[in-house]
C-alpha cells in the first residue's frame, strides 16, 4: 500500500490496516523525513493514551542512551501499559527497569550469562539445527516458520537452561502469552494472561528445585548460584528472568532467521552470493537485522517535559523508539530499502537496541544461532522457492512473519 501522500497529522501507527503484509515502510521514510516526532492517537486502545514515534537513528541513539530522561520503568516497553500483565508485573524484569534496580540485576545476571557459556553452546546450537533440519527429509513443501522457525530457538533456549525438549512447546506458548497479545487471533489461545504467568512461575520453581538439588552445568544453576557481594537472585527474579529469555530469545532469532531468509528466497543472486562465500554469511545476518528487526520498536516514558524537532513530548507520555525505522535511515545507511548481503558498516544498526543499558544481553547467542541456522539451512536447501503467500502477525512490537510457505526448489 502506498502511503506516502498521507498528512502526518492524520496517521495512526497504531492502525492495524497499516501493517498487513510488512510494516509500512513508506510511511516511516516520510515520518523520518517530515515528522521526526509524530504523535499517533493509539485508537485500538483508547484507554492507553496516544504514543509519540522517533524515527530517525541519531534521536533514537539519543534517546536510548538518556535513561534519566526516557525511562523503561515508568510504563514499561510496549504501546500499552497493560496487556493483561499490570506495570508492577513487568517491572519485574530487568528489560523493563532503570538503575538502580536495572544495575543490580544487570550484574547479577552478567555472572551467569557470560560470553563463555554462549560460545561453548555453538556445537550444540549446530546439533539442534541439524536434528531440525533432518526432520524435513523427504518434504517437498514445508514451512518456513511453522516447522522449523519455532523449532530451532526454542530448543536453544531450552536447551541453555537446561529444560526437556517435550516441554518447548509450552516455553513457546508463554512466549506468546509474554509477547504476541496484540495479535487478535493469537490473543485467542488463552484467556487469563495473569493464571498463565503463575504457570510459568510454578514450573521454574519446580526447576529450579531440582537444580538446587542436582546442579548442571545449565544457565539456570548459574543464574541460581549467581552472587555479588554476598546478593543473589531471588526466586522470583529468577522466574520472571526466565520468562524474559524465552520471550527475548524465541520470537527475536525465529523473526529474523525467517525474514532473512524470505529475502534470500526472493532474491536467489543475494542467495548465490552466500553459497558461493561461507564468509559472507555473518554480514548477511547483520543485514538481516538491519532490515528485519524482531521487534519494531522499544517503549519508553518522557520523565519530564522534552522539546524535541519543535514538539513537545509530556512527562509522563509513551514514546516509541522504531528500530523497524531508525535502521533505514539514510543518514545510516545508503539505499537503506534495500537488502544486500554485501553492504559495509553494518555495525551502525539498531536491531539489539542503539546501545546503553539495556542493550541486548542476547546478542552473541543470536548472532551464533543465526550464522548457524543460515549455513545449515543453505547446505541442506540451497533452492528453495516461495509457495504461497508468508503471512505477518498483526503486530507493531513484534515484526515477524507466522507462516512462510516454501517449496523445495
Ligand atoms: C535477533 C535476535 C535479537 C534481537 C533483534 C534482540 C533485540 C533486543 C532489543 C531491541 C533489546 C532492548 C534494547 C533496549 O531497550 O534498548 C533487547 C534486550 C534484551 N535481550 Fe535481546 N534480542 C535478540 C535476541 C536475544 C536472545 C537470544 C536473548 C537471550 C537468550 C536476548 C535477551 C535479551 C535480554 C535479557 C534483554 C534485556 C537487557 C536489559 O534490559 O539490560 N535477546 N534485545
């Protein structure tokens, strides 16, 4: 749909009717370009309040690294302050604190998600991807998302933290129950967001017990036995960490493994350029990231009155710092539509956020995931042809597709 005509005054990113089959690209160019700070009325959710949007990658830079101005805490890092689970709940998680409390968990957290653990999982990370794909032997047609999107990260997630295969399955509906409410047909797979949490609170403990009794060698212990000056994680931190890495670490890679290799489809020159140069494929990830973010945005709340490109932002008011937006910035990137395997400077993009505190504590892990899940797919089917129309969730925060039918070429 075009949309470039449209009066800034009028749009609501809010609308649904905007992000069918991709989010509206259009739109964002011209919001960078003349309402670098633009207020949409948030219509879907009259209770919420309105959001402003910024756009471009230097406010969004900006802004991220401003804790004391654009707060996390303040209402959390969605376009609603309540999607089932109130702010006090949220709050609980480090994505969604400011310092002190954002510090002291960053900290404890930081003892147990180490480089080290993330880079002793990539022999594992290959075994999971190669059982994945060995599961869609002698399938001609598959999907993309459906069979093996979801598959993939959630066996790495559970696998870190040292959880069963046979419950991925409920890993990924609480994925979606942390995450997926604003899609209305995904909304319809339960009914009480805050009985759901419980559950997921109930089976960490039961894990955790186990491991206090039989420690591994599995995040969980480590986030157990994590301390700092004599402070360690309570029970609840530890719960509701865990519920932030399956939500961070499910929908983010499959988002992008997914979008990126929808591109590589259409564009089988792109494609051919990764299978004839492995080295290339790290890059491709970064320009995946780049044009596909996982999530379109993150919230923040103004703790003051801020005068920004002539607007006034309120104390109090949501802001939303668009990644989906900020990343095809041409002050960033040159032909920033389009997706080429082979661009430079892609340490400039905003995907894991635009540095500061909350950076993505997750990066290395997906980074690994995705050059592995990428390498793997393109041996076992280098030609694989669209076969049907990929649908996209109904979502702004999450950008990501729920079914990508594919052919084997
Ligand atoms: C393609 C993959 C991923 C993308 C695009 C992504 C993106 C992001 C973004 C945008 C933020 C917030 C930045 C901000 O608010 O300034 C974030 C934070 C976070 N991510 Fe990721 N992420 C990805 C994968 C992962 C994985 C695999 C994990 C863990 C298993 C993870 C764990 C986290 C955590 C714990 C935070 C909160 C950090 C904090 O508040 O200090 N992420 N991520």
């Amino acid at each position: 749909m075009s949309t470039t005509a449209l009066d800034p005054s009028t749009i609501d990113l809010g609308d649904h009717a905007l992000w069918t089959e991709d989010p509206p690209y259009e739109l964002f160019a011209q919001l960078r370009r003349e309402a670098p700070v633009h207020f949409s009325p948030n219509r879907r959710y009259p209770d919420e309040g309105g959001f402003w949007s910024l756009t471009r990658a230097a406010d969004v830079h900006a802004a991220t690294r401003d804790f004391q101005t654009f707060s996390s805490e303040r209402r959390g890092i969605f376009l609603v302050d309540d999607f089932g689970a109130p702010l006090d709940v949220q709050r609980l998680q480090m994505i969604s604190m400011d310092p002190p409390r954002h510090d002291r968990l960053k900290q404890l957290v930081g003892r147990a998600f180490t480089p080290k653990r993330i880079a002793a999982h990539e022999d594992h990370t290959r075994e999971i991807v190669r059982t994945m794909l060995d599961r869609l032997a002698g399938r001609d047609r598959f999907d993309l998302v459906k069979d093996l999107g979801r598959q993939v990260p959630a066996r790495v997630i559970g696998s870190l933290l040292g959880t069963p295969e046979s419950d991925d399955h409920k890993l990924l509906h609480w994925t979606n129950v942390a995450t997926a409410f604003e899609d209305p047909q995904i909304r319809t797979q339960w009914d009480d967001t805050m009985g759901e949490i419980h559950d997921v609170v109930t089976y960490i403990n039961a894990v955790r017990e186990q491991r206090v009794e039989d420690p591994g060698n599995d995040l969980l212990t480590a986030l157990i036995n994590a301390e700092v000056g004599g402070d360690k994680l309570d029970d609840l931190e530890i719960a509701t960490f865990f519920v932030l890495l399956l939500a961070a670490g499910n929908d983010s890679t499959r988002a992008t493994y997914c979008a990126t290799m929808l591109a590589l489809i259409k564009d089988p020159e792109q494609r051919q350029l990764l299978i004839d140069d492995r080295s290339l494929i790290p890059n491709a990830v970064e320009e995946g990231l780049r044009c596909f973010p996982a999530f379109g945005f993150m919230g923040r709340a103004a703790t003051r009155d801020v005068e920004l490109h002539g607007q006034t932002i309120r104390e109090g008011d949501r802001v939303l710092l668009w990644y989906i937006a900020s990343n095809r910035d041409p002050e960033l990137f040159d032909d920033p539509e389009r997706f080429d395997v082979t661009r430079e400077g892609l340490d400039r993009h905003q995907a894991f956020g635009a540095g500061g505190r909350h950076f993505c504590l997750g990066a290395a892990l997906a980074r690994l995931e995705l050059r592995i899940w990428i390498e793997e797919t393109l041996d076992r089917f280098p030609d694989l042809v669209l076969d049907g129309q990929p649908e996209r969730i109904q979502a702004l925060f999450l950008n990501q597709h729920v079914s990508i039918p594919v052919r084997v070429g």
